[in-house]
C-alpha cells in the first residue's frame, strides 16, 4: 500500500507540474494544450553518477497523454519529471530529448519498448480508496466500544522511524500507528495496532481543535512559517521530563493528514517538525519556487477562491473565517476592546468587515488574508496611540 501511495503522489506532482508550465506558456501563446491522462507504465533503470561514481539506479516512469489542438502525444516523463521522450501516434514516431539520448544512447528503443497499458491515476485513486475503506472499517470495529461507531472517515499511517524512536512507550509494540479522524467525535485520533486489534494509542487523547500558532520548519528551503493547524493532540509519557509534547494536525494538499512533532518553549512558543506519513515521496517535497508558482497559477482558480471567500457561506468558508477572527482576538483582544469600547458585537463585524476588505484587494489565500487583516488592525492601533481618534464605524473597512 505504502508503495501504491508513493506512486499516486509522483504522478499528482508530475500531473500538476506539467498543468502549471502550459498555463504559463499559454500566458503568451494562445494554443489549446491540455493533460488528458497520466498512467504509470513501471520502472526504467538509468546510469546516474551518484557522489563521483556512475551507477544504475531505478526509476518509476510515467506516461502523460497530451492534446495541443487536437493532435495527441505521448510524453514519457521519469519520476523526477524529466522528459525522456514523445511519442506522436498519428504519425508512429518515437522522439527522445537530448538529455536523454546523451545518458543513454539506446533510450530510444527503450521507450518503444514501454508499455502503454499501465494504470491511470485515477484507476490507482480507485484502488487505494478501496484498501482505506478496508482500513477504516477495521479501525472502527476495534475500536468499538458499548456498540459506540465511532465513524472513521480517515486514517493515514505514519512511517517516520525518528517519530517511533522519540515516542518510545506509544509506539512500542506497535505494527501500525497513524492518525485518524472520528466523525462521531469530531476528533483526530492517533491509533496503533497492538497485536491483531487497533486502539487509541497509548498516552494520547483525542485532539481539539485549536486557534494556537505554530512555527513549522519547511523541509525544502528551511524557511520558518507561522501556521494554525486544525487541532493539537498532548502526547504524554514517554520519558519527557515535563510529562507531554504535542502533535499538530493539518489537512494537507490533495486533503491528506499531515501531523508534526511540536516542542513548546517555557514562552509558550510552539516549532513544529514534519514526520514522514504514507504517500511522502521524495518528489513530494517542493522546492520555494514551485510553491510560489503553486500558490499563484491559474486564473480561473484564482477568481473561484475569491468567490468563495467573499460571497459563499460554506463550511470551509466559515472555518477560515473564525480561524482569523479567533486569531486575531487572540493576537489583539485588549487593543480590539479599546479600539471599540467593548462592544464585542462591534469587534466581531469590524473583523468580518477586514476579512471581506482583504479579499477585495486581491489577497485570495487565508495566510495573505489574516496579514492583511493584521496590518489593518495594527494601523488602527497606531492612529489611537497617536490619538488620531478615528471613530470605529468611520473606518474604511
């Protein structure tokens, strides 16, 4: 399974990838390129030079079906999203790159020679739902109590060997630990399985949801962001002096669990560390500039998230709205008070007033929102301090 999820994040990312280079190209030529299919076709050996020495080393290979105005072509991409070769079915021929015709002369032959009946990303997304829904069904049964369904929605297996190291009496004995989702319970819940059965893996509790802020330490560029989880579970025991660590969960890309490790300093500071869970391939971990790119292409994407924000009511709407406010009475409650003369009813319209004032000027992700809606709270603070004294209702909001 672990294998099958490495697999669906490889071709996610070499589908995304390839989606964001036609948009950018199509930013100045107006051709009707489009991804109709990814499938992965199995494995290629290549000769690499790894640390001074050449060596053969293994590589997951994928074929992408493109059309660009009505012609189709198959591209043949490796896992790290080199472009081996094209394949034009109209016309029968087999066009490698100079890249790869320089590493291997026979690369050619080799690519007449794939396979094209591999399966499709969406016939893998098929067959992993199916093994989780197995899972899920498992976890539910074992963990059944007084005939209590607790609803397993979600579950995803952590498999970071430094994370069984650092917990060493939840973990022990486990053959399988991850974190789940109770619908009964409206909780994250970390589960391990003991033996044959699965339980509420020792020394944890159910998670509550959290407005707390955690610096989490990117992987790729080892830059600090401030980031607000979902929920912090306490994890207690395990030879730590002060008795407990936390976990913090967050709903990732493509809606996966992501938990990190989180140290709390005696200020109360909160520094996250990524564990590695199922799905995580190396390829998965994106650089600072594909995640600018991923933040900012696709226009029509863009105009929906605005949309959805500024006139929908939905439930992830909504959460990300309380997230911000509740952050910002957090962050500002006295000055907030002061700002509006506890007129708590004021406080919390002046808020949605920023949030949709934020949206309008273009910010469309919640990180851009809440530091807007923070730089207009600030300069509020300023004015009053200064006793430039600008009456709440009169605000541009």
């Amino acid at each position: 399974m672990e294998e099958n999820e490495n697999i669906i994040e490889k071709m996610r990312m070499i589908r995304d990838k390839r989606e964001r280079e036609i948009f950018e190209a199509n930013q100045e030529e107006n051709r009707k390129i489009s991804v109709e299919q990814v499938r992965y076709v199995g494995k290629m050996e290549f000769m690499e030079e790894i640390d001074g020495e050449k060596k053969m080393i293994e590589k997951d290979v994928f074929i992408l079906t493109e059309k660009d105005n009505d012609m189709e072509y198959l591209k043949t991409y490796d896992e790290d999203m080199n472009l081996l070769g094209v394949e034009i079915p109209a016309t029968n021929q087999t066009l490698a790159t100079e890249k790869s015709r320089a590493q291997d002369p026979n690369i050619v032959d080799k690519l007449k020679m794939m396979g094209k009946n591999g399966k499709t990303l969406e016939e893998l997304e098929r067959e992993n739902e199916n093994r989780e829904m197995d899972k899920k069904e498992q976890i539910e049964n074992d963990l059944s109590t007084d005939g209590q369904d607790l609803e397993i929605t979600y579950f995803r297996k952590i498999i970071d060997k430094d994370f069984m190291k650092e917990f060493p009496e939840t973990c022990h004995g486990a053959e399988e630990i991850g974190m789940a989702y109770s619908e009964t319970l409206k909780s994250y819940i970390l589960v391990a399985k003991y033996g044959d059965k699965f339980e509420i893996a020792k020394g944890t509790e159910p998670a509550k949801a959290t407005m707390k802020q955690v610096y989490s330490i990117d992987r790729s560029n080892e830059k600090i962001n401030q980031e607000s989880p979902n929920a912090i579970m306490p994890i207690m025991g395990n030879g730590y002096r002060n008795g407990t660590k936390e976990l913090s969960i967050t709903i990732g890309q493509y809606g996966y669990i992501e938990t990190q490790v989180v140290d709390v300093s005696r200020e109360n500071v909160r520094v996250g560390k990524d564990i590695r869970e199922q799905g995580e391939g190396r390829t998965q971990e994106k650089t600072a500039e594909e995640k600018e790119q991923a933040k900012s292409w696709g226009s029509e994407k863009t105009e929906n998230e605005v949309n959805l924000i500024e006139n929908e009511n939905g439930p992830d709407v909504d959460k990300m709205r309380q997230r911000i406010i509740d952050n910002m009475l957090e962050q500002y409650g006295e000055e907030l008070e002061s700002l509006y003369r506890g007129n708590e009813k004021e406080i919390l319209l002046s808020l949605q007033r920023r949030i949709e004032k934020a949206v309008r000027n273009g910010n469309i992700t919640e990180e851009d929102i809440q530091n807007n809606v923070k730089n207009d709270i600030e300069e509020d603070i300023s004015a009053e301090r200064g006793d430039l004294r600008v009456r709440p209702d009169a605000r541009n909001e």
